[in-house]
C-alpha cells in the first residue's frame, strides 16, 4: 500500500510539474529569457484575489493545458500581481518592480489588462479578458508581432 500511495504521490508531483504555469515576475530577466529563445513577453497585470476578470482569464486561459503547451515555446509569461488580501501580499520588492511596471505598462491602472511586448520590452499590443477559447487568446496575441 506504501507503495502505491508513493508511486501516485510521484506522479501528482511530475503533473504539476509539467502543467505549472512558468511565470517570471522580473522584466529584465522576462526581457533576457526573451531574447536567447526568441519569444514573446506576455505581460499581465491582474489582482489575483479580488479582480473577478482576472481570475476567470487564469481559469479560462492561462491556466489550461492548451495555453500552457503553446505558451511554453512561444511566451515568456510575465505577471504584475497587485493582490489585496494580507496573506496574499507580495515582499516590499516584488510590490516596488511591480509599480515600476504599472507606470510603465499600465498608467490607466485596469485589471486584467495584457501587454505584448517584444525582446526589447517595447509594446507590439494590448488587450484584456475576453470570453473565448485558449486557442483564438493565442490567436489574438500572436497578431501582435511586429
């Protein structure tokens, strides 16, 4: 019976291994990342425990099997969390590169709102959440290549 409870506690670890979401929380990494495989940023600013859009847009998108495969060649995930709940708070570091990149990024201050940004950190388009499928999402932030 140990056994068992080994083996399927291996394999509950090796699935969310291979279905975690990789998200960067720094730009000059995000940007570095970026540059040696040739990929896109993708840049999220969400309140990921009070903005009701942004938890559907991790429910419907980010977090599916779909996105996650496609986006592990494609993207660099990049994500601006501005969480409300106390035990959900970011260190003074991680909230400070996250206000750098709103004032940047983000100046109207809307959630979700999604940046594409090219190897340089410079702005190919924008967008937000939208009821639809992982494949036509893929399909919009691709369009903004240069």
């Amino acid at each position: 019976m140990k056994k068992v409870l080994h083996i399927l506690g291996m394999l509950f670890l090796f699935t969310l291994t291979v279905t975690a979401q990789d998200w960067q929380t720094d730009l000059t990494i995000a940007k570095q990342l970026a540059k040696e495989n040739n990929k896109l940023i993708v840049l999220v600013f969400q309140g990921s425990d009070w903005c009701a859009p942004c938890i559907k847009l991790e429910k419907e998108i980010w977090s599916t099997s779909e996105f996650k495969k496609y986006a592990e060649n494609h993207f660099v995930m990049l994500q601006a969390d501005f969480p409300r709940k106390k035990k959900n708070m970011l260190s003074k570091e991680q909230i400070l590169k996250n206000k750098e990149l709103a004032e940047k990024y983000n100046t109207r201050g809307y959630f979700p709102f999604v940046v594409v940004l090219n190897t340089e950190g410079e702005v190919l388009g924008q967008t937000s959440y939208k009821k639809t499928t992982p494949a036509k999402y893929i399909h919009l932030l691709e369009s903004f290549k240069d």
